[in-house]
C-alpha cells in the first residue's frame, strides 16, 4: 500500500468521542476548502459505524450547506433514523465551528435476491494503455506549476487516467459534455464492504463536474474561467466492486443553467457490470 493510500485511509478512519458522535480530521484539497469529496465519504464512515455489519450502503443523499475548513476537525452527528428488518436509514449532520456544513441520509440493506439487468457498459480504452495523473499533468506547460502540484498531491491516493483531455488540458471551445475516467485506489485495501463504497463516494466527487465544463468549452477551477462547488451529491451503489480494482467513471452532462450545472454518471467494474450510478449539481459561475 502506498504512503499517499494510507494517509488518506488515516483521514477517513474517524474517531468516535461519545455514543453517535464522531471526529475527523481535515485537510486542505486543490481549492482554499474542504475537499467535498473526503467530507461525504468521512459522514458515510459514521453512518456505517452505526450499522450492523451484515447491512451494506445502497444509497446515499447529501447536500454541501458550507464551505469547510481544512484547518479544524469536523463533528458527525449520527440520527439512527430506522432500523427496520431488511434496511437501516441514518442521517448525519457534519459540524465545524458549531454551524452544520454537510447533511448526508444514507440507506443500507441485508443482501437478498431479486430482478436483474442494467445498461451495458460503454465502449473505453484499456486504462493500462491511457497516461497517468503524472504524466498528463506534467505535459501542461499553460498551467501554474502550484496548480499542478496540487492537483497531484489530491490524487496520490488514487490512479486516475482520464480516457480524452480533461477540461484544464484542453479548452476554449465546447466539446461533447461526455468524460470518461479510469480509478482505482493505488494500494490493496482489506475486504470490508463499506471501506471500498467509502473510497468510491471520495473518488466520486473529483471529476463529475468536468462534463459541465467540456459542454462550454472552459478549463475550470485550475485555470480560473469559472468558480465553482458542489451543491448536492446523490450516489446509488448496484452491486458489489473493490475500489482497488479498475473501475469506468463514465460521466456526461445533461443540462446546466442558473449558475448551476448538473452531472450524472454510471461506473462500470472493469467486467462491464453496473456498480454505482451518481448524480451531482454543482456552482458553476464565471466570474465577472
């Protein structure tokens, strides 16, 4: 396992200070706040920690209220909502200097058998033969070097290869508001089900807004042309996946309007079969 994987493993493992309280630790991410991402998938650690072990996360629900401080921990405030035969409902409220600044209601379930099909997964390159974060963001003369060390320092965690240029790479005039991303964490993680939905719900909030971005032709927050955060996140997880494992962040853009964009997805096991589905508006603004 790798330095970066463990650290962000550590980040993730939340202290538990009373009976449905629990305490995480921040860090700074490419943007002055909060990575979205790590806030989610830390509140879904401590919905989970309150779950029986036999009850697996199928849905989760969230909503971004306030900027988060890298600088100070964060409260989780877990609402044992229902505990029911088949699911568990849990509500978490995320608190930083005593102001709510995430609220995520997350569902589990026992296994069970039932109808089955999905979509097929879509055409897309091995991701062995598609470059590295390394190698793609090093080859970007136009970018601020500080930009570039911190985009690779919020992905040493993970191996992340985008299928075509991301937005920062290549813009100025629209493109089709469709990307596709590679990930899997850079390290083996244990066998514990929640751990790996955990890393996939981190992992989620990284590239999801990029398809707003391709449809009109701006480069994004590591360029400037616009300012943006996520607004609500909503994923549901199919069928059992290893985040260690290669798996499609397939992504595209509906609709984007208000200063607000929308983008959804599907990610694929690298066997073709459908995971998660995710669901994501966001802040999109350019600035005046």
């Amino acid at each position: 396992m790798s330095q970066a994987l463990q650290g962000l493993l550590d980040l993730l493992d939340l202290e538990q200070i009373e009976e449905n309280i629990f305490r995480g630790q921040s860090r700074s991410a490419v943007v002055p706040r909060v990575f979205g991402g790590q806030v989610a998938a830390q509140a879904l650690v401590a919905a989970g920690r309150t779950v029986p072990a036999d009850r697996h996360a199928h849905s989760l629900h969230a909503y971004f209220l306030r900027p988060g401080d890298p600088g100070a921990p964060i409260v989780y405030q877990v609402d044992r909502i229902r505990d029911g035969r088949s699911f568990t409902t849990r509500r978490v409220v995320a608190v930083q200097h005593g102001k709510p600044i995430f609220h995520l209601s997350a569902s589990f379930q026992t296994d069970e058998d039932g109808l089955d099909h999905q979509t097929p997964m879509p055409a897309a390159p091995d991701p062995a033969t598609l470059p590295t974060s390394h190698e793609r963001l090093r080859g970007y003369g136009h970018l601020d070097p500080a930009v570039v060390e911190k985009f690779l320092e919020a992905r040493e965690a993970v191996d992340l290869r985008y299928v075509e240029e991301p937005p920062y790479g290549k813009f100025g005039e629209p493109r089709e508001p469709h990307s596709q991303v590679w990930f899997r964490t850079n390290g083996k993680l244990d066998d514990d089900p929640l751990l790996h939905v955990v890393l996939a719900t981190y992992v989620s909030d990284m590239t999801l807004l990029d398809s707003v971005l391709l449809a009109h032709g701006r480069g994004g927050w590591a360029v400037g042309d616009v300012v943006g955060a996520s607004l609500d996140h909503a994923m549901w997880f199919h069928r059992p996946f290893r985040a260690d494992e290669w798996l499609l962040y397939d992504q595209e853009s509906p609709t984007s309007h208000g200063g607000r964009g929308l983008g959804q997805a599907r990610i694929y096991t690298q066997d073709g079969q459908l995971a998660i589905s995710v669901i994501q508006e966001g802040l999109v603004r350019v600035p005046r």
